[in-house]
C-alpha cells in the first residue's frame, strides 16, 4: 500500500513536468517545426529560473516559498527567450530543423555550465559547477487525499504540480480554441493556405516555438525542484527527448499526450518501487527506465500508420515558392 | 535596380560560386563564431588572441613555453589525435548516412553499445595477446556498431518510422541496459566507472616510453585515416555511392530507378553505425579506457554539427572534426595558461556548430546577393547601351 | 478614363532573381465582366495577378482599384479591397473541415464563460446558406481529405465569397476538372458575372476563354503582346499571338500498323495504403506500333496502373505480362532490363534526381551496366560521353552543359532530360503519363513528335493524360477510367470526344453492362 502510494506521489511529480515539456513540444510540432531542442530548452529554462531564485534567495527567509515561484517565471522567461535562437534558426534563417535542434541542444549545454561557474565564482566567491535551490513543500488536500488508493493523488503535492495543470489548461484552450490555435495547427498542415489566409506563417511558427521554449523552461525548473532541488548540468538527464517520445505516443495531440506522460511516470516510480520491493541492487532501476523507451517503439511498429505526424512538419515554409 | 557596395561586393566575390562556397561559407562561420567567442573572452577580460594561441598550444599544433619531464609538443599532438579518433569516426559516420539523406542521431549510442560488447567481451581477456585482442576489439566494434544501427535502417524501410525517433529511443534504451551492467557487473567502486580495459586489448598505447618521451599513441588514427579513404572512394567511385546519394537525393526517384531503397536503407544504416561502433571502441577501448555509467557522451551529437561543419564530404570532415578536437583538447591548457575556464572550449564549439548551422541562410543571402549583382550589372549595361544610342 | 475600370495596372514590372516575369504591363479590367488573361505556361499571368492579390509588390508600376491608387502589400489587403483569387493548387488545410477551412483568417468569435473561442456552430450555418445561394453544395462539417478535387475548388470559390469579393481571379481552374465539370464551372462563373462580380480568368486554354470571356489579355514572355474582344477574335489569331507564331492544331499521324502484343494487363488490381483498391480488375493489351492512351480525370487509378506495371506499386490480383513473360511480381530493375521504358507524371519528384547533375540523371536508368560500370566502380568518361551525345541529340539546354544541376534548368529541360533518358532504353513498352504537362507549345509538338515516332519504331505505347485533346489527337486506342475501372476500351476514331467526356464522368455505365 506504501508503495502504491509513492508510485502514484512520484509518477505524477515526474508526469506533469513531462508533460508541460511535452506540450511545448506539440506547439512547436504542430505549427510544422520540428523540435529536437527540446533537451536544450529545458536546461536553460531551468538555469535561468535558478539563477533569479540565487539571486533573490537572500531576500527572502530561508523557508520561503516565493524564490521558487519567481524561479518558475523565470524559467518560463528564459526558456522562450532561448527558443528565440531555434524561431530564428528554422523560421527565418531557414535551417534544417533537425541539426538546429541538435545545435541549440549542445549551446545549451555548454552555456548553462559555462555561466553556472562563473557566475558562482562572481557570486559566491568559490567556483561551483551547480546553483543550491530551497526544498519545495508538499501539500495534501485534507478530505480527498484519505480517500483509498486514489487520495495518493492528493498527497504530497508539489505546488508546480497545480501551477503547471493550469498552465496546461490554458495551453489546451488555445490550442483547440482559439483563432491562434487554429492558426498553429494550420501551419502545420498546409502553411500556404494559412498564408493565402492572410496570416503571415512566419510569425505563428516563431510564436509557437518560443511558447514550446517557454513550456520546456518550466518543466526544466520543476524538474530541478522536484528530483535534485538544485541547478547542475546532471539537469540534461535527457527528459527533452522522454518529451518527444511522449508526444510522439500521443500522437500529437494533448490528451493522449498527457496519458503518454502518466504512464511513462508511472512506469518510472513503478520501477522504483519494484525494486524496493524486491530488494534487488539499486541497479536495476536502470532496467525499468528504458520502459517508456521500448513502449514508444513498439507503439511506433504496431501504429506507424495511425500514427501522423503533422503533414507539414519540418518543411521549410518559402513564401516565394508556391 | 542599384549595385550593392563595395564591401558587400567584395563579400560576394570572396564566397564565389556555389562550388566555391562549400569551402567559403564553413570558413565563414568559424570565422564568425572566433569573433563571437573573442567578445565572450574580452567581457571576461582576456586577451583573445593570447586564448586562441593556447588552444593551438595545448593541444599540441604550437610549442609550449615549457614542458614537464618526458612531454613535448609531440606528445600533446599525439594525445590530440588520440581525441580526434572517435571524433573523426563519428563524423564519418553522420556523413554517411547523410549523403544517403539520413539521419544518425543514434551515434553515442551506438558507440556506447559497440565499446560495452567489446569491454566484456575482450576488455577483460588478461591472457589474450594483444596482436589477438586488438583486432578482435576492432571486429567487435564494426559489428555491435553496424547491428545496432542496422534496427533503425530496418524500422524505416519496413515500418518507415522516422531514424531520428527511434535513434533517439534506441539511444536511451542503450544508455540504461549499460548503466544497469557497468553497475552491477563491472563497476569500480572508487572511480564509479567500469575497471579499465587490459593495456593488450586497448587501442591506444597508453604512457608508451619512445625516445625519451612517455605518450599515448592511438594506433585507431590509421584505421580512421584509411575510413575517410574508403567513405570518399564510395561516395565518388562505386556504384553503391552512387545509389546512396540517388536515395538522399530523393528516394522516389532513386527507387523509380530501379535502386532497391529499402536494403540500402538498412546497408547505409549498418555502414554508419560500423563506423559508429569504430567510433566507440576507439573512444572506450582507446581514448578513455573504461565506461561511465548513466552518461551518453556528446560526441556523437557533436558529430552532427561537425559534420554539418565539414560539407557531410570525408575531406572536409577531417578538418571540421579537427577543429573541434583541437578546440576540446586546448581547453585544458587554456584554463591553466591563462585562467580561463575550461568549459569555454565547449562554448567555443557551440558557437562554431550554431553558426554552421546557419551555413544554408548565408548561401542563400549569397546566392541572392550574387544574383542580384547580376540583374543589376545587366540592367545598368542594357540601358547604358540605349543612352548610347540615343 | 480611370473611373471605367475596377481595376487598373499601369507600367507593372515584376522581377525575380535571373528572370523579368512581367515587363511593363498595363491593362484595364472592366467591372462585372469575364476578363482572360491568356498565356503560355511562364508567361507571366500568375505572377501578374499574385501582385493583384498582394501575395507579391511590382517593383515597378502602379495598381489603381476603383480609380484608386492602392499598395496591395498582402493578400489580407487584397481582401479588405474584396479582391479574392482561386490558386491553381489549392490552398486548404486537409484535417480540418470545410467550414473551418473558409473562415481561416477571419474566425467569428463566441463567449463561451468569459472565454472567447472560435464560433464554429455559426459558422456552419452560414456557410451552409451561402453554397445554397449560389449553387455550390457542399457539406460544411466534411474534411478536405474526404472530399474530391471538384468539391475542394467549390469550397475555394466559397471562400471568397465569403470574404465578400468583389473581384475574383481564377488561376488555371479547369485544370484538373472533367469536360463535365468544366461546363458546370463555367456556368458558376457566368452566374457570378450575373451577379455583379467581376471575375478574372488565368488560362491557357483557347475553348475556355471563347465559351465564357468577355475580353481577354495575350501575354507572352512577360509582355503584353494585346487586349482583344473575345466574340470578334477567331481562336487560331489569339493561339498565333498566344505562341507569338503560327501554331499548326493537327497532328500529323500515318496510319498505325499493329505489331505482335506486347503488354497484356489481366485483372489488375491496386490498392492504396488504406488498403482501398483504386484500381479493379481492369485488363487491357497494347500491341507493338500502337498507342494506347487512358483517359480519365485525375485521381481515378491511371497512374496507378502505369505504377503497377512499371513496378512502383504493386498489384493486389491480376496478373502483368510483358512480350510473354510474367512480370507481376518482378523488381523495377528486371523490368526495365526487360524492356520498360516509364516517363512518370511527377518529373521533379519522381522522375529526377534534382541535386544531380544533369549527366547522372540522363544515365539514372543505366549507370549499373556496362560501359558505365565494371564490377561495381564507375566509369564517369562513359557517363560524361553519353551523356554529351544525348544533350545534343535531344537539344537539352541548361546552363554548364552536361555538369548542370538538375534543379536549376527550366521544366521543359527537364522534362527533354527524361524523355531522352527513357527514349534512348529502346525498350519494347514505352509508358508516358501525362509527357506534356506544363510545357509551352512548342515543347508539347516536339514531344507529341517524339511519341509518333517511337510508335512507328514499333514500340507499344502506353499513354496516360488529364488532357482529351492530347489524347484524341495520338490515340490508336483509347480506354477510359473511372473510379479505378477501364468502362470503356475502343478504337480511338470510333469515339467522340463527348462520348470519352461522358465516360470519364462514369455516365455511360449502365448502358454498356
């Protein structure tokens, strides 16, 4: 029962972060980019927002909160800033989109620990290669979370956890809803009608693929919160690319999507606790991760032709050609 | 219709033509990424001309001021080329499959799959010679390399699910069967890595003592040298070259005319990911000698980039995947010499990659800049010629 | 003089790198008539009328609309002037519907709690009263990839109207109708004339202009070669200023002499990746010296069957043979070296290697036989040899010769490029689908030239063409297709064209069986 618990706690803290990504990466798919970046995106959301919660850190006490929260939108700031490079590099440069994921994968690496030093050492005075961040409180929701089984649900919440459902909601809204979202999902299926329209294509892919940056910046934080509680380059533990296997199983849409992503947490925790439960060597975790991998894969031989992708994912709109 | 500027001119007619251009526009983003790096070293408040020379000084291609006993500038260039091996393998092996219009994403995991099979295989064999050993590493290798990438190739033509995706999963699915034998298996407590591989079985001769000098001499570097040979002869001399770049080039028409796509899809996938594995071997069995555990390295990744870098062609490989290996192993002295972080070097190879990435935009912007010099030169003769008649 | 017309181009010029698309054009377009704008294929008209509708600037030159001088930056301007315009490839989105394809751009919005979303209900409504209005029903909730071409242009056409256009440019839009449709489309557009909207014609397609058009634009080369009245010009004088030289309509063809039977199809049928057939038991023979030509519109399993035989697809039941043997099952390689020459309907996506040199392409068929190469490593003097003999022979024009990138020669270029390729295979079955399409005039003879003389070579010809012109005028044999289904299979001078036009829209069916 303890385990049935931790495995619901712990596959949803690591689900809806993945998600969040996930869904960044269906803005940016959808609107007919191609997202490998999404690895870099997340790690340099998550620097940036751990940077600002360095930064403010002795404004507040040392328990509080707020850092955490200023961190999010930070993150959230960052990693659509840091999109900009793959808006400019596929959208307007013209750039395979497959190597300028690659590209801003491997910047991002390099950057954020590149700056994570240096900006230590100017900070603190010693070089380190990580930023230290406060540890997330947990909330429970009285009443729901005794409910058997399903009150784990309600257990032990970490606050982004609500943030980013939310954020989620208001993502699948616009996407399915809204004139905008409209437009994204066109221009990932045929981008001259969208242009015939009088919408300039350009500009919904370059939006959209900084809302996926902004998306991945906030699972990157949380995911820094919620599995190390610090910033280090351990965060490109390759979550981006669980990301696009995600919505890839999802088939590009966010609902499905979102069950990609439970079980992939599922899967995980369930792992975890497997073996704990058996008592095997520490090891064998490892095992259990390459799961949604396999998934995936098989999912992809079994559905490959259900399975569609966007019509006009990674070509290169040129409004001259028509 | 007005002429352009002098110096815009003058740009133009440097990058020349799109043939000339395939030397002209790589040469022009290492350019422009030394002048973005320079700006990074002058805020940090160094003098970038001193940085570049270190590089080139740590990595063997320019003499130290001073060398510790049994080292010379010799046995920094050899320890160079002991780094360039893997690298120049993996960027073979992303060319090839790019002529072929292929993805490799797959490439670290392939290396990592191909170094662990021949680590257990062979890296542990204390009573095997080495005259035995090393070949067999090498076989090894070219085997794992190429069945692994093989299932991508596979996966494509018989299901056509896109090579990147299951690259990528097949990446990951390696990473962690890895980790889950190195720790459970082969573990060093103390260094938490895999115990290093027999010196009979590495491919590297490490802290060799000739003439006076301890060094590390990779005898993979041959094996590369003689890739790049075979890779370019393919590509231009065979009959499979050929098909190959038909099917990059559109595979429609590569099977229209009468090109079997689907075995040459999982051919292309299992030469790559041979070089791939070589690539891995060289690195584990080699350069490194042992296998960190949760870790794909990024040199399969960087490989894309450096291929990018270097026109997908073995030449220019050489000299991209050079580049970036001096860049990696400089970085070291650079931080000692100078005080700056090693991690700049990284840095300094991310802006060289972004910018090659750019590489199809400045063609672009040359190509129409060149055009348009064209129209205007004729329009400017043509009416030039009127006035003079009227 | 301005206030006559609604809209005015005066001194356009229009360049693109390396060519001038429209030199110093200047024409008037009176409101509420059919104005043709006619021209050979790189004439210029597109480009002429995608200025009109803001999706390029002239670079030189001035738009007056309504006596008004206008900037039309982008087809969003275009529209606030009510200027609407039909593009020869349509421009709809497949996965949505058709209601959300014609308010893409311009959604109505709803309040639903304190959201706005997109009012869809509304909008179904609407549209559905608007197709009844003018005679084009269509269902507002089907999806673009659910219904055909001919459905697809109407809801182009109701997506103008809906923007309120005023002003309707249609580029090439019989391309890919039947006979039948043309007529029913040409009726819309009287009726739209009848309406007060002043509609704008893109073609080059002579019937057209005469059945519909009040007054019709010549171009060539770019230029404005005149502006004539359609109802007091004979067709041959606008195809002479069309082509810019006399242009001879008939074909010179001797009598055909029949030879042994060459390529028998019993019971062929092919399915799609649905696993729908598209194409159903469908049998047919083309002797040596003959040519046999299918007709049908576009999408109803002609290339399909050239496909099957040439081996891009395979057959689901029936059986191919080839002077005897069963090739059914053979690869694309045993076929071609049995003798199967195919120039396909798509020459840039199928037919050529883009990024090749044009001397790899002419040897794509041949490179792995001899002289071309010996146990597997070429020989690149024997690609460069053959392929200088056929730039000649063929008068192939690009711009380095032999090391010209494909990509970069005209479409007429490319398209001599592969005839030369698959003529020079000398192969017993020569397959042509669609060998003229988007040529000029010129071009078109020489290759209907070419054809002939295979034939009278004694090759057995399989001709697959959208265009019944092109068909009546070099058919021995005609078959006709509809819905993946040969209905008709007849000496070509025994049919009419209206009788193959009424076949091709699947009338005749029941009187035959």
């Amino acid at each position: 029962m303890i385990y049935l618990n931790t495995v619901i706690i712990d596959g949803l803290s690591f689900a809806i972060p993945l998600f969040i990504m996930a869904i960044g990466g269906i803005y940016c798919e959808r609107s007919g980019v191609t997202n490998l970046a999404i690895e870099g995106l997340q790690g340099m959301g998550a620097f940036v927002g751990a940077l600002a919660a360095t930064l403010v850190s002795g404004m507040f006490a040392a328990d509080s909160q707020a850092p955490m929260f200023i961190a999010m939108v930070f993150a959230f700031l960052g990693g659509g800033l840091y999109a900009v490079l793959h808006a400019v590099l596929c959208v307007k440069f013209k750039a395979n989109q497959v190597i300028s994921g690659v590209v801003i994968n491997i910047l991002a690496t390099a950057l954020t620990t590149f700056l994570t030093s240096e900006i230590s050492t100017a900070l603190f005075g010693a070089a380190s290669n990580r930023f230290r961040l406060t540890t997330s409180i947990r909330m429970t929701v009285p009443g729901l979370s005794e409910i058997p089984v399903l009150g784990a649900v309600f257990t032990n919440i970490y606050p982004f956890e609500l943030i980013i459902i939310l954020v989620a909601l208001v993502a699948w809204y616009v996407l399915y809803k809204t004139p905008f979202g409209m437009h994204l999902r066109a221009c990932g299926d045929n981008p001259h009608a969208v242009d015939a329209a009088g919408v300039e294509v350009s500009r919904v892919r370059f939006v959209a693929v900084m809302i996926s940056g902004a998306l991945s910046g906030l699972g990157g934080i949380c995911f820094a919160y919620s599995i190390s509680v610090q910033f280090s380059s351990a965060i490109y533990m390759g979550y981006g690319y669980l990301a696009i296997a995600g919505l890839i199983f999802g088939n590009w849409q966010i609902m499905p999507t979102l069950a990609a992503c439970l079980i992939f947490g599922f899967a995980r925790s369930g792992g975890f606790a497997l073996t704990q439960m058996m008592e095997l060597p520490s090891a064998f975790t490892d095992l259990f991760m390459t799961l949604p991998y396999i998934v995936t894969l098989f999912l992809l031989i079994f559905f490959s032709k259900s399975n569609r992708a966007p019509r006009a994912l990674g070509e290169i709109y040129d409004k001259g050609k028509r | 219709m007005r002429r352009a500027n002098p110096i815009t001119r003058g740009v133009l007619f440097l990058m020349g033509d799109e043939r000339r251009q395939r030397i002209t526009i790589p040469v022009f983003a290492i350019l422009l990424s030394l002048i973005a790096s320079s700006v990074v070293l002058l805020i940090l408040g160094k003098n970038p001309m001193e940085a570049f020379v270190s590089l080139l000084r740590g990595s063997g291609i320019l003499p130290k001021e001073a060398y510790a006993a049994k080292k010379s500038m010799l046995t920094d260039f050899l320890s160079l080329l002991n780094a360039w091996t893997p690298m120049l393998f993996a960027s073979l092996s992303v060319a090839v499959a790019m002529r072929a219009g292929l993805f490799n994403i797959g490439v670290s995991g392939q290396m990592l799959c191909a170094g662990f099979i021949a680590t257990v295989t062979v890296g542990y064999a204390e009573n095997l010679p080495a005259v035995v050993a090393k070949p067999l590493v090498v076989i090894i290798g070219l085997v794992a390399g190429a069945l692994v990438a093989s299932i991508i190739g596979f996966l494509k033509q018989k299901w056509n699910i896109n090579e990147v995706v299951s690259a990528i999963m097949l990446n990951y699915i390696i990473r962690y069967v890895v980790s889950f034998f190195v720790k459970a298996t082969i573990n060093n407590p103390s260094t938490r890595q895999s115990w290093p591989v027999t010196a009979s079985s590495r491919l590297s001769l490490m802290d060799t003592e000739l003439g006076g000098l301890k060094m590390d001499i990779p005898l993979g570097i041959i094996l590369a040298v003689a890739a790049v040979i075979l890779v370019q002869f393919l590509f231009t001399k065979m009959k499979l070259g050929f098909e190959l770049r038909a099917i990059g080039g559109n595979p429609v028409a590569a099977r229209y005319a009468g090109v079997n796509v689907g075995r040459n899809t999982v051919l292309v996938m299992a030469i790559s990911g041979a070089l791939a594995g070589l690539a891995g071997v060289t690195y584990y069995l080699g350069y490194f000698g042992s296998i960190q555990p949760d870790v794909l390295i990024s040199t399969g990744f960087d490989a894309i980039a450096v291929c990018i870098l270097g026109n997908s062609n073995p030449i220019g490989i050489i000299f991209s995947s050079l580049l970036i290996s001096v860049i990696d192993k400089g970085s070291t002295y650079l931080q000692s010499s100078i005080g700056v972080r090693q991690e700049i070097g990284a840095l300094i190879t991310g802006l060289i990659l972004l910018f090659s990435a750019c590489g199809a935009f400045i063609s672009y912007l040359v190509n129409r800049g060149r055009q348009h010099e064209e129209d205007a030169r004729k329009l400017l003769s043509g009416a030039g010629g009127k006035e003079a008649k009227a | 003089m301005a206030d006559e017309y609604i809209v005015e181009m005066r001194h356009i010029t229009k360049r693109f790198p390396g060519i001038v698309a429209n030199d110093d054009i200047s024409l008037g377009i009176k409101k509420g008539e059919i104005f043709a704008l006619l021209g050979e294929n790189g004439a210029g008209k597109s480009t002429l009328m995608s200025m009109l509708f803001g999706m390029y600037e002239p670079d030189e030159g001035e738009i007056y609309i309504r006596g008004k001088r206008e900037h039309i930056t982008s087809p969003n301007y275009a529209t606030k002037l009510n200027i609407g315009m039909v593009h020869q490839h349509f421009k709809l989105v497949s996965n949505y519907t058709i209601a959300e394809n014609i308010i893409l751009g311009i959604e109505p919005k709803r309040r639903a709690g304190i959201f706005p979303v997109v009012d869809i209900k509304s909008t179904n409504e609407k549209v559905a009263a608007l197709s009844k209005q003018y005679g084009l029903e269509v269902d507002p909730k089907a999806k673009i990839e659910d219904i055909n071409v001919s459905t697809q242009q109407r809801v182009e056409i109701l997506k103008m109207l809906y923007r309120e256009a005023e002003i309707l440019i249609f580029d090439e839009p019989t391309a890919v109708l039947t006979p039948q449709e043309i007529d029913f489309l040409l009726q819309i557009i009287r009726g739209l004339r009848e309406g007060g909207k002043t509609i704008i014609l893109i073609t080059h397609k002579l019937e057209e202009i005469k059945q519909v058009a009040d007054r019709c634009a010549i171009l060539n080369r770019g230029k404005l070669i005149d502006i004539l009245d359609v109802a007091s010009t004979s067709t041959q004088t606008m195809a002479n200023l069309m082509v810019g030289r006399e242009v001879d309509f008939v074909v010179d063809k001797a009598p055909a002499k029949f030879g042994k039977e060459v390529l028998r199809v019993e019971h062929l049928t092919v399915k799609n990746r649905d696993n729908f057939p598209v194409v159903k038991d469908v049998s047919f023979s083309v002797r040596a010296g003959e040519i046999f030509a299918i007709a049908g519109v576009s999408g109803n399993g002609q290339v399909e069957i050239a496909d099957a035989v040439a081996g891009m697809v395979r057959a689901a039941e029936g059986t191919i043979t080839l002077n005897g043997t069963d090739i059914t099952h053979m690869d694309i390689r045993s076929r071609t070296d049995l003798g199967i020459s195919y120039i396909p309907e798509d020459r840039q996506n199928m037919g050529l290697v883009l990024d090749f040199t044009l001397e790899d392409n002419l040897a794509l068929k041949t490179y792995y036989r001899e002289p071309f190469c010996h146990k597997g490593i070429l020989n690149h003097e024997a690609f460069s040899q053959y392929g200088q003999r056929l730039i000649g022979e063929y008068d192939i024009r690009s711009g380095q010769g032999k090391d010209t990138v494909v990509r970069s020669m005209s479409g007429g270029n490319q398209q001599k490029a592969i005839v030369a390729r698959e003529i020079e295979l000398a192969s017993p079955l020569m397959i042509f689908v669609q060998p003229t399409r988007g040529l000029d005039i010129g071009a078109i003879e020489n290759i209907h030239r070419q054809i002939l003389i295979e034939r009278d070579k004694g090759r057995a010809i399989l001709l697959i063409s959208l265009e019944l012109d092109e068909i009546m005028g070099l058919a021995d044999t005609i078959g006709v297709i509809f819905s993946g289904e040969l209905l008709k299979t007849a000496p070509a001078d025994t049919l009419t064209t209206n009788e193959v036009g009424q076949f091709m829209m699947g009338v005749k069916q029941n009187e035959e069986s």
